[in-house]
C-alpha cells in the first residue's frame, strides 16, 4: 500500500500532538514554566484538527480565515491561562511557526504544479470515472484517450494503430491501460518501448485504487479478488490475536476516560425526550452472523414506527443532543462494549442491518465482500466519505471498504484512527 502526501500529513502531525499530550501529562510544570512547548502543542493540534495543513483547503479563503482565527484563539486563551512572564518571545515563537508553515505550503504549491501529463489506453464506462477526477486533479494532466476505434468522444486524439505516433507528438508521462483484451502484439511491443524510454505504464484499477485510495467496483470482476495483491492479512492468526489486543486495550482506555461523557450523556437523554437510552439494533456482522449492536437513542422513541428508513441530513426524527451526539460521535461510545464482546473490531467496515444489506447486494456487486472481517467502530469510508442514505453512497462506501480490506495493515489503521480524531474534535461526524 502507497501512502499518500495527505497521509503521511496526518500520520506525521497525529504523532507530533499525541507525543506533545503525553509529555504534557507527565512533565506538565517543567513545559508551562519553559513555556514554548506548550505553544507547540496548540499549534499543531489546531492545525492537525482544523486542516491547515490540508493544500486542497487553501481554494477557498473563507476556510484559511476560519482556520487562522480558531488557532490565534487558541493562542491567546494559552497565554491568558498560563500567564507567561514574557509574552513577547511567546508571540515571536508562534509567528515563526506560522511563518515556516506557510513557507512550506508555498513550496508544496510549487511542487504540485508540475503535472505528469497523462494517456488513457480503451474505451468502456471506466474512463468516465476519470473524467472528474482529472479536471480537478493538482498532479494530472489528462492529455487524451485513445481507443481501438474512432468513437468521436471528448479529447479522443487517436486510435491505437498510431500509439507510436501520438507518443511522438505528445509529452507523455504515464499511460493508463483500461483494458488489454484487444491489443496486439504489435501494439504490446510499441508501448513496452516507450516504457523503456521512460513512460510509465500502469494498469487503470491499481492506478485508481493508488490516487483514489478505494476499489474501482465497476473495473473489477471475481478473477481480480483471485489473483489480485491482498486480502493475506486474515490468514496471519498472529496480526489477527495482535489486532484484537489492541481492539481491547483501546476500548477500556476510551470507556475510562470518556466515562464522564457517558454519564452526563445518559442524564441528558433521559431528560430531553421519552423512551430509553441506549438504543439496540440487529446488524450484521463478520461471516454474516447476526448481533445487536448498542448505542445511545439519538432519534426519537418512535422514529422508525413505519419500518426501517435510513437515516438522512437534518433528520427532523434526530433529538438536538441526538444531533450533537452524532457530529461528535458521542452516541457510537456504547459500542465499545460490542468491541469488548468481540461482536466488532475497532476499525471495520460499518455494520449494516439486514433490511438493508439484502436491497444492496441486488443493487452492488461483491457487496457481501465486506462481511469477511469484523465490523468496525469506524472505518476507512466514515474517514474519506460523508454520512449517505442510498444505494449510490453504499457503493461509494463499498469502494473504501474493500480498499480497507484489500490493504489492512497497522499503518492503515494508524491513519484512520487519527483521521477519527480530526472528525470527532472538528465537528465533522454525521
């Protein structure tokens, strides 16, 4: 699995935070009195957090503002608390962080406007999935399509027998096969010449699955699952009892320190509205073994007295702390007992109800796919996809689940639990 700059972001300023939190629980007096470690912490969480970091954000101005003001509050409200004798040098140390950070996304800026001018090789519904993509992309230039046949598409600039031409007159750097079903021998040898000449080649789905960071559902059929890299890690007994030890240890240390939130949450459910407080549900989970799945009632007592609806934005079913409880995740916090019971893992797919999964297995292909692993308290769609309610958001999600599947691995999971983070302290959950 390649992890991508985004990533790497994520992975490198979750760590800087989490280490800042642990030395400032143990050496907390030494780092307020020295002050400018604890203007480090409120740095990098804000912008770890509010996404400062993030080089797609700085499109829009309204967003930088947003994200300068949150974090310049933050600084003060430190300086007023701890009440540092020189708040000059303060104030000096901050900007110089402020500074080297927009130095540093200038040069990304930079960096990222080099393009690699890109070839797409076939015709099928799989180029339209590109399409968007490219026209969006900061590291792709889409040069054009060639195909077999004329088709009279958008920026179509050839057909296959002329590959050697169309490579002459163009700057390629990277061709993308869609398919290698109808091409000759002939037209193999040109395009492994051109990789010798210092063109990559790649195949259209490992490429998708490589930017887009999910499966191309509609590019793929059995014999990929088959032959195709992945899917090892459930086979390896040892990762497998290493994964749940950690699934243990990371919920009773959530269960004890969130403990308060539980309880204050329990009394505000029991006054706001009628009907009971935790809320049980049939899913289906791992090998398509059925549990019930707990969390805290967020929707009113009779919210499903029609049958089993899915649940939408502005849900006017949703209570107000039902609402608060789910952008920060506050109402899933129950399920930490189906991830002691070993009911779920902590990172998994999201289980579904049964109701449901029988309408998208007619609707998405290999949808079941995602039934051959525990179900999870967050996953690697909830991190990159926001909350839907149809059959086309299940398929999207489908695509981030198998991708989780298909790359599981202790780093993988590293990045979805910092990312959880980012969405539960931002406000972003559903």
């Amino acid at each position: 699995m390649r992890i991508s700059k985004k990533n790497k972001l994520d992975i490198t300023f979750g760590f800087l935070t989490f280490i800042s939190i642990i030395l400032l629980t143990y050496y907390s007096e030494l780092l307020i009195t020295k002050g400018t470690f604890f203007i480090l912490i409120i740095s990098f969480l804000a912008y770890y957090i509010f996404d400062i970091f993030n080089l797609n954000m700085y499109k829009k101005i309204n967003l930088i503002l947003k994200s300068l003001i949150i974090n310049l509050s933050l600084f003060t409200i430190m300086i007023l608390k701890i009440g540092m004798k020189n708040k000059e040098i303060a104030i000096k140390i901050y900007l110089g962080i402020f500074v080297l950070h927009v130095i540093i996304v200038l040069i990304l800026k930079k960096k990222n406007k080099q393009k690699e001018n890109v070839l797409i090789i076939g015709s099928n519904n799989k180029n339209n999935m590109l399409d968007d993509f490219f026209s969006k992309s900061s590291h792709y230039n889409l040069i054009g399509y060639v195909t077999s046949v004329i088709e009279n598409r958008d920026k179509e600039i050839g057909i296959l027998k002329n590959i050697d031409r169309i490579l002459l007159n163009n700057s390629i750097d990277l061709i993308l096969m869609t398919s290698d079903d109808d091409i000759s021998k002939e037209i193999i040898k040109k395009l492994l010449k051109a990789k010798i000449n210092g063109i990559k080649v790649e195949n259209f789905v490992d490429f998708y699955e490589t930017v887009m960071e999910k499966i191309s559902v509609k590019s793929v059929d059995e014999r990929w699952f088959l032959y195709g890299d992945g899917f090892k890690i459930y086979h390896n007994i040892y990762i497998q009892k290493t994964k749940r030890l950690i699934d243990v240890f990371i919920s009773i240390i959530i269960l004890i320190i969130t403990f308060p939130i539980i309880l204050v949450s329990i009394l505000i459910i029991k006054v706001e509205s009628k009907g009971k407080i935790f809320y049980t549900q049939e899913r289906i989970g791992k090998d398509n073994k059925k549990f019930n799945i707990l969390k805290f009632r967020s929707m009113r007592e009779d919210a499903e007295k029609d049958g089993p609806k899915w649940a939408m934005q502005n849900d006017n079913r949703i209570t107000f702390y039902g609402n608060i409880m789910r952008k920060t995740r506050i109402d899933e916090l129950p399920q930490l007992i189906n991830i002691l019971k070993g009911d779920m893992s902590f990172i998994g797919p999201r289980p579904e109800r049964d109701h449901f999964i029988k309408l998208l297995e007619k609707e998405i292909p290999f949808y079941n796919y995602r039934h051959s692993v525990l179900p999870g308290l967050t996953g690697w769609a909830q991190v990159n996809y926001p909350y839907g309610s149809s059959v086309e958001d299940s398929f999207e999600k489908l695509q981030y689940d198998l991708y989780y599947i298909k790359n599981q691995s202790i780093i993988l999971d590293i990045i979805i639990i910092f990312k959880t983070v980012k969405i539960v302290f931002g406000g972003k959950g559903r």
